[in-house]
C-alpha cells in the first residue's frame, strides 16, 4: 500500500488546552468558575468542530464588492463568505461583545469575554477584526457619556439578537499615512445645521458595519491632529441606501477573509461624539479595546498553531520514529510553547486590568498600570505570534508550504498582528508616553518584585529575580537617556517596551507556575517559565552611532 501522511487533527480547543484552563482555576471564585466555564467549554465544542470545519470548507471563498445592481443603481454590497455569515451570527448569540456589557460577574467579566474570544478567534478568519471595533465603540461612547448616541448605538451594538446586533468599523487611516493621523485630509461641513464628511479613508477594516467612529477636520480647524474631531457615522439611511462609496477591496497578504475597502465618503452625514477638536485623543479608549483583542487573539493563533503542531508531531513518522520523540523537535518545540504560554498570561493580564478599570474596582497604581500595559501586551504577543507561527509551519515542513492544508493561513494571518492598531515602534513610543505619565513604571516594578517575594519554588525565584532586574535596568536606563534628549530616548524605545513586556510576562508565567505546583502539582508551567526566561528577558541595547549610516545606507568615515 502507498503511504499517505495522515492530516493533522484540531483536539478540543479547551480541553486540551493546559493554559487556560489552569488560569481559569486560578483567576475565578469558584462560583464564577462553576457559571462560566460551561458556556466556554461549549464555545470549544463550536469552534473546534463545526466552525473550524466550516472553516475549512470555505478556504477559497473571498468577500465580494457589488457595486451595481442590475438597473444602474449603485449599490456598494459586500458579499460575505459562508463563514463569516456563520461566525456573525454566532458572535452575536454568545456574547463576544455583550458580555463585557452585561457585567455578570463585575470585574471578571472582561475575562469572561476574552476566554471566548480567545477560542472563537482562531476558527473565525478574523471575523473578531468587526468585534473588536464594535467592543470600542461601545466603550468610547460610553466613556465620553455621548447620550443621545449611547441611547441609539448601544443597544445594537451589544445585541444577542443577530438580526438586531450591529459592528462598527473604525475609519482613521488615510493616503496620508495610518499612525500619523494628524495629517488626515477629511473634511467636515456644516450644511443646513447637519455635519457632512467629505474624502478618502484608505483603509477601512470593517466596510460590512452599520456604523462607524471616524476622524474628520472641521472645516476651519487648526492642522495637526488636535484639529480632528471624532464623528460617529452610520453607513446606510433609513431607506437603505448607501451613505458612503466603496471605491474597492484590499488585495492583501493574509486577513483574506475580512473585507478591507477604500472608502469615499461625500456629504456622509455625521454627528460630532465629543467637541470639535483632540479628535485623536478623543478615540484613544477605542484604542485601548482593540489593542487589547489584538493581544488576546495573537494568544488564540499562537495556541491554535501550537495545538495542531503538536498533534501532527505524534502523527509524523520520521527516521523511525515518530516526530514528537525527536529529541531536536522536542527542543526547538519546547521553545516555541515556552513563549506561547507567557504571551497568554500577558494578554489576559490585560484583560484583567481592563475588567477591573470597568467596574471601578481598579486603584490608581491599577489605572496607571493599564496604561502601560495595554501597549506591551499588543506589541510583545505580536512579536510573539511572528517568532511561534513560522516555526510551527516549519513543523510541517513542505505540507506546510501548501494551501489546502490550511497552515500557510496562520502565517499570513499572524502577519497583521504587529500592524494593526499600531505597529512594534508606535506602541513602544506608546508606552513611554504612558512611562511619562507617572505611576505606570513604579506600578509594574513594584506588583513584579512583590510577586518575586512570593514564589517558593527555588527555580522560578531566579526567574522572579531576573525579570526584577530586567525592570530595574530599564528603569535605569530610562533616567540615563532623559538626560541625554529625546532622540536617544526615542532610538531606545522599543528595546524598553520588548524587555518590560517580556519581564512582565516572565512575572506573570511564574505567579501561574507557583500556584500549578501547589493546587495541581504539575511542572509544566514552571518549565516553561524557566525556558521562557532562557530566551532573555533584557532586550536594551546602547544607542548604535552607526545606525544611520546603515539605515539611511549613508558613507559613514572611519
């Protein structure tokens, strides 16, 4: 008989994830863990049979732009594949976003919803892309108390009701660049007392939503970006009819699924969400949302790539014997599941963070630390997800260079991590403007080293103490570039952000690992917090004086 490789088999997305599992046990009352932890097990059973299933079904279908019907009417309708008119409606009836609205269980709830999330990701094509941006608008309308707004969008927005629920898009980018917005070039107008947009938003993300919150400078209005202002939009009238134009949809690298169009928007109608001015400012708890799904959903593709790595592993028969027994694959895997378990627990410390913030159950230290935190989790799970992925397709080897088995779409996928709601440099710069703000530093240092106080297991100690200094130096090198101007604090900006992210984490991995060893007595998690640590939590480098000619390709005299 002919030999033919066995395909790899998804195992139950939660049961046999170890991970979330024991941070469940770990972060829940036992009530809380007894009412939640059956809707997450069922959201398993759906993610990991029939959506992911689906999932595979739909491989080849793209999202499809109509923009005639067949009298010449322009119509501007996007045509969306069978999973992701599936994963919408599932959206909607578990709650992805109204569950962190319903506040069932206060302060946890955002851990409730991101649990779910963290599962449904992986099997949507990034259907959690609309979510995320719907989840920010609800909060960024309700942070700035926009009441008649609040009273409209709101119920929508956090809908169960799939035939009432709505997405938001988020529309900021334009030709004139995406993290520099202060150059945007909409205008808006005021026509017969209504406010009226006008121009090209270049890359919109979530083109399918019913509404939006986007970035327009009134007319008149100062340059820069504290002349925009925030508008909430809604794409369709009373009658149906399109409010904006879809010039065309994205032809992009991965997120293939998700329909990314360029926008026109002329005469849209608009209603300012807060003032005319500090638009960028205005959208900032927007921000906060999405870039906290972004960290919970490279958590979610990093463990789904290791999941199926690891079974096909057991499956793989190799110079006589199977894959997983290979003491080289045993090492190299080994590391990547190392750094894929720190980058949970700093995505879900986030969620932490922001649970504790809604329900006003948050201290100051807390508040400064969510600050800060949000941007290391986005930056340094990306970074993660870019270092795991193409390891785990490397598992697969030439089968893994091959579309139809479904791996090349985790690589691609994992692409958009780092750039979405702002690439590695601009979340770095990011978390020094939080580090300026006062509190966040002290606030990390300090629950690091107490936490370093606690551990009782001889090796995760030095892990405790490593990241306690990692801290320390970052500290200190933080004081010494101040001194020295803001370009040199500027060029160190990301080895800070990448070393307080990773000790972070390493601090977080070992509050895991010490309470495993006591209530499971089980190593795992304290083997890899050790080997996460091994990678190097300290990532500060001294400022090169050659960088600019090696970047810039400049002579540069001896």
């Amino acid at each position: 008989m002919p030999f033919f490789q066995t395909a790899p088999e998804l195992p139950h997305p939660f049961h046999a994830d170890r991970v979330l599992k024991g941070y469940l046990a770990r972060v829940l009352p036992p009530d809380v863990h007894r009412a939640i932890v059956p809707e997450i097990e069922a959201m398993g059973d759906l993610t990991g049979g029939e959506l992911y299933a689906l999932q595979q079904e739909d491989r080849e279908n793209l999202p499809r732009l109509v923009q005639w019907d067949a009298w010449g009417n322009r119509v501007d309708r996007v045509e969306l594949t069978p999973l992701w008119k599936r994963a919408q409606r599932i959206a909607a009836e578990r709650g992805l976003v109204a569950t962190a609205y319903e506040r069932k269980h206060g302060a946890l709830s955002r851990v409730h919803q991101f649990a779910l999330v963290y599962l449904f990701h992986p099997s949507s094509d990034i259907y959690t892309c609309p979510l995320a941006m719907t989840d920010g608008a609800a909060k960024t309308l309700i942070t700035h108390q926009a009441h008649a707004l609040v009273e409209r969008a709101l119920p929508r927005l956090t809908s169960r009701d799939p035939a009432r629920a709505w997405t938001s898009g988020q529309w900021m980018t334009e030709r004139t660049g995406g993290s520099d917005v202060g150059t945007s070039e909409a205008i808006a107008r005021q026509v017969n007392g209504q406010w009226r947009l006008d121009g090209t938003k270049w890359f919109t993300s979530a083109v399918t939503a019913e509404m939006a919150l986007t970035l327009g400078r009134p007319e008149g209005s100062r340059p820069g970006g504290k002349g925009l202002a925030l508008f909430y939009v809604e794409t369709h009238d009373a009658a149906g009819r399109s409010l904006i134009q879809v010039n065309r949809l994205k032809d992009k690298l991965g997120t293939r699924k998700l329909p990314t169009a360029e926008l026109t928007l002329d005469g849209t109608p608009a209603i300012p969400v807060i003032g005319l001015e500090n638009g960028v400012k205005a959208i900032t708890p927007m921000l906060t949302i999405t870039r906290t799904w972004n960290g919970i959903c490279a958590a979610g593709e990093i463990a789904r790539a290791i999941a199926l790595a690891r079974d096909y592993a057991r499956r793989r028969q190799a110079f006589g014997a199977a894959l997983s027994d290979k003491p080289l694959h045993v090492e190299t895997f080994a590391d990547q599941v190392a750094e894929a378990e720190a980058a949970f627990h700093l995505a879900f410390r986030a969620a932490e963070l922001l649970g504790r913030e809604e329900a006003r159950e948050a201290s100051a230290a807390e508040l400064a630390l969510l600050r800060l935190v949000t941007p290391l989790s986005k930056l340094g799970t990306a970074r993660q997800a870019m270092s795991i992925v193409p390891e785990v397709v490397e598992v697969f080897a030439g089968a893994g260079y091959v579309e139809d088995t479904g791996i090349p779409r985790l690589l691609r996928d994992a692409q958009v991590l780092p750039i979405w709601e702002g690439t590695t440099n601009v979340l770095s710069l990011d978390a020094l403007r939080a580090i300026a703000h006062g509190g966040a530093l002290e606030a990390l240092s300090a629950e690091v080293k107490a936490t370093a106080q606690e551990l009782r297991s001889a090796p995760l100690q030095r892990v405790g103490r490593e990241a306690a200094s990692a801290v320390d130096h970052a500290a200190g090198w933080l004081q010494e570039r101040l001194a020295k101007g803001p370009a040199a604090l500027e060029a160190g900006a990301r080895g800070v952000a990448l070393t307080l992210a990773r000790a972070y984490s390493a601090s977080l991995l070992c509050r895991q690992a010490q309470w495993s060893i006591d209530r499971e007595r089980d190593g795992r998690s304290q083997a890899a917090a050790v080997r996460f640590a091994s990678h190097g939590l300290d990532r500060l480098v001294d400022g090169d004086p050659a960088a600019a000619a090696l970047a810039d390709d400049r002579p540069m005299p001896l």
